[in-house]
C-alpha cells in the first residue's frame, strides 16, 4: 500500500518467482511525476522483501523444519497444490510476503515464532538495616525474574529485563587468610586484635556478620622449605620460637563470634620457610572449594589474602618434584591442608574459575612493594580488589571496610557456559542514565545499597542443537548467589510436522510420509510423490518423459530429469526461476522497456509480459491513461490530435506540443477574438459591418472597470486581454470556454484612449530650452576667454622675469672727450 501526498491509490502486491511488483490504480487525475514516484517507492520496499526472500530460497530446504531454520522471515506453505508444475519441493520454503502474493493462504503458512515465558517473579527484597524482622538469607532477593522459558526460532532474538536491587543489611561471611611466614610477624600482633574490633565496623554494614580465619606458609617439601628436622621443628634462627612449616591451615571456621577469633588468633605462632613467593593459591583454593569445612553460606562471601610476599602458581611445583596440576577439591583433614606435596600450585585461570563458581569476592592486603603485582592479579580475577597493607597491618579494618564498598558498589553479571549456536547480548541501564552495550553492558558501577538498576538480555539461536533437546543457562551477578535460571527450547521443527501421516496413500503407494503439504519418502525412494526409486534415476526410459515433442533436449537444457519428471535447475539470482513441464518457461525473458522487464508495469510468465491495467504493449510500455494527455482546456490532446500510450500524436500538422497546443503560426486567442469583441461592444473596427454574422458566436458580458472582470481560479480556462481598436484606444475583455463548450466574453465597456498634448506648456518649454542654452553657451564663451587671457599675462610675467640684458659698450662708439697725461707731472 503506497499513499503519495494527497493521491489515492490502492496498490496490489504481486509477487512472482519471487520478485514483487507494484500495480497503483489512480483513482483520481495524478501527475506522471506522481505515479511513476509511487512505483519507485514500492519497489524500494520489495527490495527489502527480496533479500529475506533470497536467504529462504537459498537454503533449498527439503522440509518444513529445514525452511524455518534458515531464517526469522521464512515461512512453508503446507497448500497441497501450491507448487507449479516443474517446481521443487523448495519453492515450498520462501519470504512470507512472497508466499502470500503466489497464492498461499495465511492459514498455510507455517511460521513459528519465538516467546518467552516468566515462571518465578519474586519482587525484589525492600528491607532496611535494623529492622525487627530478621529474614533467612534464602529469602532475600536481590535479582529478579528468577527463572523463565525462552523459545528460540533460529535468527530470531528472544529479549528479557533484569531488574538488580543491593539490598540492605545483606548478610556478609568474611574469611581472613593470613601469611605466617616469618616477615609478617609484627602484622600477626595486629591481627589478634581484628575480630571484634572488625565486628564493629561491620555492624555499621550488616547486622548478620561472621568471620573466620586461616593462614598459610608454603609447600613442605624443598627447596620451599629446609627439611633437616631441626628445621621441621622450628625453621627461625636464633632464639625465635616458631611453629612448624606447613601449607595451609584453617584454624577458625566462619563464626559470628568476634572474642572466639581473637582468642584462637592470639595462640597463633609465626612459621618460615626459605624463598621470598609463598604458597598462599594453595590455600585460596582450599578456602574456595571447602565450603563445609570453611562454613560459606549463600551471602556475600568475602576472602581477605595478607601477605607481604609474592606467590607461586602452576608449574612451580617442579622445583620440588610435584608434576601433578591441582585437582581443585577439597583436601582438608583436621583443618590441614593435606596434598601440598602431591599437587602443584593452582593457575590463576583455574582460580578465577572456582572462585567465580562459589560466588567468593577477593580483597588482597598487600604491601606497597606488591602492589603492581597483585593489581595485575586483580585484573584477571573478576569482582576483585586489591589495598596497601602497612608494614604491620595496623590499618587492616579500614582496608577491608573500603574494599568491601568498592566491590559491592559494581554489579558485573555472567552467564554459563552457552549451548553451540546461543549468542547472548546485555545492555544495560544504570544510574544517572548511564546505560551501555557489548562488554560493558554486563555490568553497572557506583551503585550503593537500595540502589536498582535494570539490564536488557538478548539471547539468539544461531542453529538448531543437533538433536533438538532443552538447554538451561545461568545468569548471574560476579559475587552473589542468587541467579536467573533460563531454560532454553528450540523450535526445529514445524506443528504440521508432528501431524505427519505416515506410508500416506499421496506418497505413491505409502512410500513416503505426508507432511506439511508435502511428501518425506522413505529410504530409497526419491521424486516429488516419491514414486520412484533410486535404482531408476539414471533410466533412459525415464529421461524421455522429460523432452520435449521434436526436441533432444532433456528439460530444455533448464534442468535435471529425476524420476521422469523435470525439477528446474534455480539460478544465481534468486529471483530468477525456470518453469514448465520442461522448463521451458521463466520470468526473465520477456522484453523490457526502460531497463525493466516489462517495463516495470507487467509481470513476465513464460516469457510473455501480462501487463498490469491501463498497460499494454509487447513490453507494457504503452499507457492507457490518458491523463498525460489533456490540454488546458479538457480535451484529449486540445482535439487536434490522439492520445496513444500517454503521448499525443497531433493530427493539425500546425498544432504540437505534449497536448497539440502549441502552434507557432496560429494568432492567440486575444487576437483571434479582438475584432469580433470591438465590433460588438464598440460598434467600430474591421467587422462592424459583418458583426452580426461573424460574431454572435460568444455571449458577451459589459462591466464597468477590469477589478469586475473574472479572475483566475474559476473551473473554466481563462485568458485575460489588452488590444487596441481602431482610434488607438486600449480595451480590455476575458474569453472562457465553460464545461459545455459555449464561450463567454467579458469586456470593460470603457476603452481607455490617451489624451491630446497640451501646446501651450511645450512652445513655453521649446522657448525657455533655447534661451537657457543661449546663456548657457554665453557664460562658457566667457568662461573660455577670461581663462585664455590670464594663461597669456601668467606667460608675460614669466618671460619678464627670465629676460638677461646685455650691458656692453658698443664697438662703434667713442667719446668726444680725450684724457692726455703729461708725462713729467709729478703731481707738485
């Protein structure tokens, strides 16, 4: 179904060989732009079907069970007559919108869908510290659901919330393990102390509280430890008195009594061995695995490791001979550890593991000179924590008291091992909106006591289990008890299968069993009704029911002959099929237009295009909507030409354009009706004197300005003119065509004619021109001249100026007067 804008259509899905068309009906006049638009975006949405579709039919599922494993949109249509004739079983198996589209009724379509299922719902614990009902530990609950069904159809995700609560005044058993090795004697005066002092502290958390302790030293044999009996008896030098070497010993199991602790605490000696790494996994592993003997309930569990050294793990043992890898159970006799020198130290994976499965959180108390190391540990043991331990662990109960609110301010959830082929995806939805995916979707931080946060479960079935049976997963948080118990079932199989008949009559005489539309034949026999044997595929009798008349080709070369009938070979793209008896037929053949089979508006069958309605043509290229071709005014192509396959073909060779309304030669209709509109309303122009007998062919309305002429917007085509009749006068008028051909004129009844000129003020403007540009041409004259008179007066001054005259006697001239001076004057 396709709505575009404010068109109506109604669209038919027609899916065939797996391909989906769209047929749009117009019910209403729609642009081309349109309809073409809404065929492109229903083949969009088909593409999408497509892809399903194309996983379904890949699969060649023989069976129904087969079909819905290959994925969450595949569906079997159990319709006895579904198939077409050369089709094989698995044209059975397809997308479910292409099941429907082929002829295949919901109600024959086997399409089992997964579900999921609560079966234990207990609401979250709301208790608050120091209230005066003291509940069982059992009967606090912190997760919710606790146990469910989940159904899963192969690909398709079953999703379940996870609701986590930290509830209050929670009970705590809290294990402290200690390293009696000599350097941490002055950190054993401390500990004596520790039970009531920490009792205290831990009030403040929980009013259930119990404690125990242990200790360990290293393995008893060399070179851990000096096996001369002097230093069996006591391995410190000097006066020092120290107890015997041993590797682990529970000396108090968990008890709510703080004095019983430091009592037992306080008889305790320091011991010795020889390298610097202790034997201290050995004793993890004990305190994890010898929960009777420990005393561990079903609450937090907390194990407190003191040390001021580093640790031995697996492989070590064979300094001392010890090959065997550590069993991982208990060996406790008398509260001693018992097999050190048989077993070899633990890993750390193998660590990791029993601690996890006995819900035990680790708290290393190490000295600052480990603290890289074992913040290195603290990252491959999950739920974890290290501190910094002083020199003689006077800062214990503060360290345990932190680390305790740090690991219990995270949430990290785990699950079981998986079944093959079960995925498993959390996200979650912490505090603050934080909420996050993958990894750290497991897992939620900064979470304090009464806090509730919510994660998401996707578990998926990536295939079947081979022989179909119930799986159970567990989902729990790192640390805690309690968990969700989830039972898985697979949907392998179809309902119609259970409702087989077997040796059913359809199955060619009980060879087979009649299932889901469709016959199983039983071993040795093959065929759609199984009606043949094995012995008889390769019979050349039998390859003659598959040729053609006058042919040699065995299925048209399209596909194999089994049991005298053709089973159509499927090609690489999927939706591509063979057809027919002989698989002579496909769907890929037919001619195309514009790239498209059958132009995108037919479906091809057997090589031939049937053409959707208002198509036709070899190619259904040829439109019978002759929307594309009315003109302005109504008419099929303005009635000057036929409209063929959308297109008009314009029959007045003066007329063209998409609807033959355009013609280059013709006059507009204002021109074409000027003369006929002038005679009628102004009783002048070229046809006054024929008027009655060339224009009485409109009726003609008189109004007084152009604002009361008709304007645009009205049901009939419009066309607004300006002309100009004989005395050169403007007049205007409208011409319309209404739905029943006849021609409406309205004209203003007032032409507007331009007024004579005024002489007067143009003589006065001719004469004012001339005398203005007289003086104008005066005053420049002048202009010119004063400017031209002062140029030549600048240039005498100047030559004034520069003038040199020469003031020597003429060569010509001489004097009237003569001087003679006597010689002999003396001047007496």
């Amino acid at each position: 179904m396709c709505v575009l804008f404010m068109q109506l259509y109604f669209c038919l899905l027609v899916t065939i060989n797996h391909t989906i068309w769209l047929s749009c009906f117009v019910f209403q006049i729609n642009l081309k732009f349109l309809t073409w638009a809404g065929i492109l975006c229903c083949l969009i949405w088909s593409g999408f079907a497509q892809q399903g579709g194309s996983d379904c039919i890949k699969a060649n599922a023989k069976s129904c069970g087969e079909c819905i494993q290959a994925g969450p949109n595949c569906g079997w249509c159990k319709k006895t007559d579904f198939l077409q004739e050369g089709e094989p079983t698995s044209a059975r198996c397809d997308d479910l919108a292409a099941l429907r589209s082929k002829g295949c009724p919901m109600e024959d379509i086997e399409n089992p869908r997964g579900s999921k299922q609560v079966l234990e719902d207990r609401e979250v614990t709301n208790r608050k510290i120091g209230a005066a009902e003291k509940l069982k530990p059992e009967a606090i609950t912190q997760i919710q659901p606790q146990k469910l069904v989940l159904k899963l159809r192969v690909g398709e995700p079953q999703t379940f919330s996870l609701k986590f609560k930290r509830a209050e005044d929670y009970p705590i058993d809290l294990y402290y393990l200690m390293d009696l090795s000599y350097s941490m004697k002055d950190d054993l005066e401390n500990v004596k102390s520790l039970g009531t002092a920490l009792m205290q502290e831990m009030q403040k958390i929980t009013s259930d509280f119990r404690i125990g302790f242990g200790s360990f030293v290293e393995k008893t044999v060399m070179p851990y430890i000096s096996t001369t009996p002097a230093k069996l008896r006591n391995p410190c030098t000097g006066d020092q008195n120290c107890t015997s070497p041993f590797s682990y010993k529970n000396v108090l199991s968990l008890t709510s009594e703080g004095n019983r602790f430091n009592e037992l605490v306080g008889k305790q000696h320091i011991s010795g061995n020889l390298d610097s790494p202790e034997g201290g996994f050995d004793a993890i592993m004990q305190v994890a695995v010898c929960g009777d003997q420990i005393g561990w309930r079903n609450v937090t569990r907390l194990l407190v490791f003191s040390t001021d050294a580093g640790f031995h793990f697996a492989g070590d043992g064979k300094l001392g001979g010890i090959v065997l890898p550590n069993d991982g159970k208990c060996h406790l006799e008398n509260n001693m550890y018992t097999m050190s020198h048989y077993y070899d130290y633990p890993s750390i994976a193998h660590l990791v593991q029993k601690l996890s499965e006995n819900n035990i959180q680790t708290i290393f108390a190490v000295t600052e000179e480990f603290q890289a190391v074992y913040k290195e540990l603290k990252n491959l043991i999950p739920k974890s924590a290290v501190g910094t331990l002083s020199s003689n662990s006077s800062n214990v109960i503060q360290l345990i008291i932190d680390a305790y609110n740090s690991l219990s301010s995270e949430v990290i959830l785990e699950n079981s091992k998986l079944p093959k082929g079960v995925a498993i995806s959390y996200k979650s939805y912490c505090k603050n909106g934080v909420n996050d995916t993958q990894e750290d979707g497991r897992k939620c931080s900064n979470i304090s006591i009464g806090d509730e946060v919510r994660f998401e479960i996707n578990v998926t079935a990536n295939e079947c289990p081979k022989k179909g049976q119930n799986e159970t997963i567990k989902i729990k948080p790192l640390g805690f008890t309690e968990e969700v118990e989830i039972n898985l079932q697979f949907i392998c199989e179809c309902q119609c299968q259970s409702e087989g008949e077997p040796n059913s009559p359809a199955c060619h005489e009980g060879n087979g069993t009649f299932e889901c539309g469709a016959c199983r034949c039983n071993e040795g026999r093959i065929g759609r009704l199984c009606e043949c044997s094995t012995d008889e595929v390769n019979s050349e009798d039998m390859d003659a029911y598959c040729r053609r008349e006058n042919s040699t080709e065995i299925c048209s070369n399209n596909g194999e002959c089994i049991c005298g009938q053709c089973v159509c070979k499927k090609r690489e793209n999927t939706n591509e099929v063979y057809s027919g008896k002989y698989c002579e037929c496909d769907n890929f053949n037919c001619d195309r237009s514009n790239g498209l089979i059958c132009g995108g508006n037919g479906i091809c069958k057997c090589r031939v295009c049937e053409c959707f309605p208002n198509f036709t043509g070899s190619a259904c290229d040829c439109s019978l909507d002759t929307t594309p071709c009315m003109a302005s005014n109504g008419q099929i192509c303005n009635g000057r030409g036929t409209c063929e396959c959308g297109t008009c073909n314009c029959t007045d060779p003066k007329f063209q354009g998409p609807t033959c309304e355009m013609c280059q030669t013709c006059l507009g209709v204002c021109a074409e009706h000027k003369d006929c509109v002038q005679c009628r309303a102004f009783n002048k122009g070229e046809k006054k004197e024929t008027c009655s007998q060339e224009c009485m062919h409109f009726n003609m309305t008189r109004v007084e300005s152009r604002d009361k002429l008709p304007q645009p917007g009205q049901p009939d085509p419009l066309s607004h003119c300006k002309e100009k009749d004989v005395d050169d006068c403007w007049f205007y008028f409208t011409y319309s065509v209404n739905s029943n051909g006849e021609a409406n004129v309205h004209v203003v009844e007032t032409p507007e004619c331009p007024s004579g000129p005024d002489i007067i003020p143009i003589v006065a403007g001719v004469v004012a021109g001339i005398v203005l540009i007289g003086l104008a041409l005066l005053l420049i004259w002048k202009l010119l001249m004063i400017i031209h008179d002062r140029r030549e007066f600048a240039k005498f001054e100047k030559e004034k100026m520069n003038a040199k005259w020469d003031t020597g006697e003429n060569p010509i001239y001489k004097s009237a007067v003569t001087t003679v001076v006597n010689p002999k004057y003396e001047g007496k």
